[in-house]
C-alpha cells in the first residue's frame, strides 16, 4: 500500500491556533470554558475525547484509483440526465418524487449497496402536480408570456379571460380600496420591480483572493442580535400578511393572480428566467391543507409582468386569458429518503457510520439538475465508484437522499430525529403559528444511541460547481485531518478550509445534534445567479467535469472517513437553539414569500 503520511500545517490553520488549544483543553478536562458573555457549553460526548494521532495516514494508492474510476469511468451524468429529464422536478409530496425515490432504490441496489429502501421522515402535506400552465396577453395587443404555475396552486379549471387589475398591498389598510372590485378580474399582485442591465458575468468560477478571504475567521456581518430580531419581526409580519392577502382574494372571487418574479441578485432574475418556489407561492405554507392556496396563482418573467403592469399604470386597459391545469394527488402524504449502504468489515468498527448525502427534492419550474440533482448525483457516484473498486470499509458507509429540504429541511431532520437525537419543540400558542424550522427548543437535546456511531456526514448542496474546500462547520478539530486529506488534491483546485457555518441545507440537521456533519464550498458558476429555484434548473447547466471533480473529492473523504482508526472529533453538544439562523450566510432558501417579502438569501454566504 502507497502511504503518504503529512504533518499538520500550521501555518496554513494559524488563525485558528487559539480555537484547536480550547479543542486540546477541552479534550483533557471533558468541558469546554465558555467565552465571556456566551452560554455555558454542553458536555463534549465520548468521541469528541477519542484521542487524535499527531499526524494522518493517506492512502495515495487508493486515492489514485478513486481518481482514475471516477475521471475515466464515470456515471454521473447518465445519473443526471435520467434523474432531470425522465423523471423531471421532484417536488415532496409529488408523484415526481415517489418515482424519483424508486429510481434510486433500484439504482443503488443494482450498483451493489445493501439494504437499499425508503424511509418514511413523517407526514407532509399535499400531494401536487402542473400539468400545464399558460398565459397570454389578448388586449391590447396579443402577447404569449413565460410563466408557470406556483407550487401548490390550483387549476382554473379550463381556460380563464378576466380584466387584468393591479394591486399592491403593504398592509391590512390597503384592502380596503381594493374591496368590491376584483371578482372576476386577474391580479397582478406586486408593484413591478427594477430590471438592472447584467453588467457582469452571471457564470463565475472562485477566485483566488476570494477563497483566501473565505478563509478568514470570524467573518464580519453587519448587525447583531438587534438586526436578528428586527428580521425576525420584519419577518413574522409579512408571513401574517401574505396569508390575509390569499384569504381576501379568495373572499373577493379573484380569477386568478400573477406575481412577479424575484430578483435573483448579481444580474439575475431577468431575461426569461424565472424563480418559482415558496417565495412565489401564495401564503404560507401552501402544502399544509391548512394553508392550501383558494386562487389560481403564476409566476411570470418579469419582463412580462413589466409589459401589463406599465400599460395599467398609464391607464390602457389590458385583458388576459390564461390556463392553469394542476393536480393535487393526496392530502395526506408521506415524506420519504431514499437510504442504502456499504457494510463494514471491520469487526470493531463496522457498527459505525460514516454518510453521505443530498437532497432529492426539488422545485418546479425547472427539472431540479443543479438544485439538487446535482448533489444527489455526486452521493450516488461516490456509492458506485466505491463499490466498484471493491472497497472493504471499516466503518459503514451509508447515502440518504432526501426529501422535505425545500420546505425546512424536513427529510434529513425528520431522519436524524428519529436515528440520533432531537431538541423538544415549544407548544405555545405563538409558537406554534411558526414553521418548526423557526420554533423554539421546550427543553435539552435528547440524545439516541446511535448518535454516538456516526462519524460525519459530507453534503453537497451549492450546485453543479467543483469543490474547492469544506466549511467546517466551527470543529476547529477536524481542520488538520482535512488538510492532510486536501493535500493531494490541490491539483484538483481542493485548496481552502474555512472556519465559517454554510447554512441553509441538510448537514445542519446532523450538527444540531452534535454529529460532525460538513457541506463543501462549491464554484458558484450560475447557481445562484440564474439556476437555483428558476426554470432555468435543467441538464444544460450542469457542468460534466465539476461533477466528476465532486464526485472524486467526495468519494476521498468518505473513504478516509471510513478507514481511519478513530471518529472524526466532535464539537460540545449544541445548546438548544431554533433551527433557523436569521444572521446566517445562507438562511432556508424560497421560504419567504415575495409578494410582500425580500428575496431569500445565498446559500454561500457571498
């Protein structure tokens, strides 16, 4: 066996030395100090103690032959295409997503894993489907628009003609001159926004100075817990809004609605391209029965919605005709993760875990390729090139595709809470009007016995991009171990470690529980400003070499994981906290409906 065995870096990690003393301190001792002003720590778990060697063993030989299967034998893009094109968006509840979870199943179990099934994370709503969707313009003149329906919407039920009517509502006031005056009609609701010239390439690749800054920790944010709580409130008040807004519109026998499409940010937004998810969707949680949407409702391009409403606005009557055929296919559906495994061969160590995932779910203007096809691909190749090689893991190795992640990360929550561990959620009445990714912990995590097996959880969740480092998730521990693991790699662009938290996505639900669990920081290409949550989701923007790139580094990291002689080290177990960071780089994406609410943050943090 080819063994390369590479010292920590210290100088690479000095912004750190303080933070890996406190780790070291901790180790001896059993608890954490908390800093001045912060909340008492948690007790560390046993595997946080579980002694670390000074140096780390890397199998280059190994790391040569998951290069070589996965750069010159790759599957990654047949998994692509027959996830984005046969079977289309995926969104949870759908019958799109029951055969999505299938395909995997099967796929999984024809590479060679074991013990290939789906598992149920709980109920979760309404299950729907668009079938088609179109709008046109009939006067003054005859326009077809780009649009489609909103998630959840429902059908109108064959075609629809109506007299197109603003409206724009800032709060319960506002109602009132719209009252008696929109039965029938077709609603532009929102003021039309600013479309800025793309000045500035919506495809970019990282940049040198950039991953060196990304390095740099803590990171400044403007704000602090007062910004948090104004958000917060800000936030509270158009989530109430936008649900009085569906209801008067339902009471006032509204044909049908339009929204505007958000802005994308960095040049995004425009151009044909539109985003349809949550944030479109008319009220709050639309997949609850509940919550279920009255009134027909569309996204549309803004540079369609911009045509109508300036006609209005200078007093040009418009009518419309539009067509929106939707299905809802069950009221009470479940939630599923599609899971499989390499078993252990290590009769110590085979007990324990080491995962690997992505969420299957998507939205669904577009077929879901880069969010998240892309990183449920790349776990997929990761099990195949394993497998494929023949590997003997120690500990193991275990993929979960998701589903539920859009909605609140639902699916990988759903399964660590019934695997590994939970906070108790607050049943008060103002609580539970939230979501229960922003509901108050009642009481201390409760831990199960299979979170002390888990090793770590690696994600990928930031598009079709190359990997170029990790968030490590403030485990100021595991940084040396990961630049040993990097250093090969170098030459495959694997240069940075940072400090910082990613938001946003499933490796969250395994760190709120005290599991080391990791996203890697991705290429941003266009995710961000044209791909993530827009039409423009689809096969065409994947990028074939990044995703083989992924897949390699990946696949490393799992297998080192795997191999190695002891668990990866833990932090102190979190104190209990709401799932949802207002202040973090990426908050949940598409919850915030637009209408009357900003557009959802990046998942990078850039």
């Amino acid at each position: 066996m080819n063994t390369i065995v590479c010292w920590t870096r210290a100088a690479v990690w000095s912004v750190a030395g303080a933070a890996l003393l406190s780790v070291a301190a901790m180790g001896q001792h059993g608890r954490m100090k908390p800093m001045q002003g912060s909340r008492s720590a948690q007790p560390v778990t046993a595997a946080t103690q579980e002694a670390q060697p000074a140096n780390e063993s890397v199998d280059l030989n190994m790391y040569q032959r998951i290069m070589d299967e996965g750069f010159n034998h790759s599957h990654v893009m047949d998994y692509a295409s027959a996830l984005a094109d046969d079977i289309g968006p995926r969104l949870t509840g759908s019958p799109n997503m029951a055969k999505a979870n299938k395909w995997t199943q099967d796929q999984l179990t024809a590479m060679g894993c074991v013990n290939a099934h789906l598992e149920s994370w709980g109920e979760f709503g309404l299950g729907w489907q668009q079938l088609n969707t179109w709008v046109r313009m009939v006067t003054p003149d005859t326009a077809v628009f780009i649009a489609q329906a909103t998630p959840w919407s429902p059908a109108t039920n064959g075609p629809v003609t109506g007299q197109v009517v603003a409206m724009d509502v800032q709060n319960e006031k506002d109602f009132a001159q719209y009252k008696g005056k929109l039965a029938g009609k077709i609603v532009l609701l929102g003021k039309m926004r600013p479309v800025p010239p793309v000045d500035k390439p919506l495809w970019t690749r990282y940049t040198d100075k950039q991953l060196a800054d990304m390095e740099q920790y803590p990171e400044t944010r403007n704000g602090g817990p007062s910004n948090l709580q104004e958000r917060l409130k800000k936030y509270l008040k158009r989530r109430e809004l936008v649900d009085k807004i569906a209801q008067f519109l339902a009471d006032e026998h509204a044909a049908a609605v339009i929204v505007p499409s958000r802005d994308g940010g960095d040049g995004g937004g425009s151009g044909g391209t539109f985003f349809d998810d949550n944030g479109a969707a008319l009220g709050t949680e639309p997949y609850k029965a509940e919550h279920q949407v009255k009134v027909p409702v569309v996204v549309m391009a803004i540079e369609h919605y911009g045509r109508m409403y300036r006609l209005l606005q200078a007093n040009v009557p418009v009518t419309a005709q539009m067509d929106v055929e939707t299905k809802f296919t069950g009221d009470h559906q479940q939630g599923y993760d599609t899971i499989a495994e390499i078993p252990g061969t290590d009769p110590k160590l085979k007990e324990q875990l080491v995962m690997v995932g992505g969420h299957l779910d998507s939205w669904i203007a577009g077929t879901g390729a880069t969010d998240n096809g892309a990183g449920s691909v790349v776990a997929m190749e990761v099990m195949r090139i394993l497998n494929a090689l023949h590997v003997q893991p120690r500990r193991t190795i275990r993929i979960a595709l998701w589903s539920g992640e859009e909605e609140g990360i639902y699916g990988s929550r759903g399964y660590v809470r019934n695997h590994f561990g939970s906070f108790p959620l607050s049943t008060a009445p103002d609580q539970m009007k939230l979501p229960e990714w922003l509901r108050k912990p009642a009481g201390p995590l409760t831990i199960k016995p299979e979170q002390k097996l888990v090793s770590g959880y690696f994600n990928v969740d930031n598009g079709s991009g190359k990997i170029r480092g990790v968030y490590l998730q403030g485990n100021a521990a595991v940084a040396p171990i990961f630049a040993a693991w990097m250093a090969p790699l170098k030459g495959l662009g694997v240069t940075t470690e940072t400090m910082r938290n990613t938001g946003g996505t499933d490796h969250l639900s395994f760190d709120a529980v005290g599991i080391p669990g990791f996203q890697f920081i991705q290429d941003p290409l266009d995710y961000e400003t044209r791909t993530h949550h827009s039409n423009m989701d689809v096969y065409e923007e994947l990028s074939p070499d990044d995703l083989k790139q992924a897949a390699v580094v990946e696949a490393i990291f799992v297998y080192n994981t795997a191999m190695r002689d002891q668990m990866l080290p833990r932090k102190p177990l979190p104190a209990p906290k709401p799932m949802y960071d207002f202040n973090a780089p990426k908050p949940l994406a598409g919850v915030f409906p637009d209408a009357v609410a900003p557009a959802p943050e990046k998942k990078q943090g850039k």
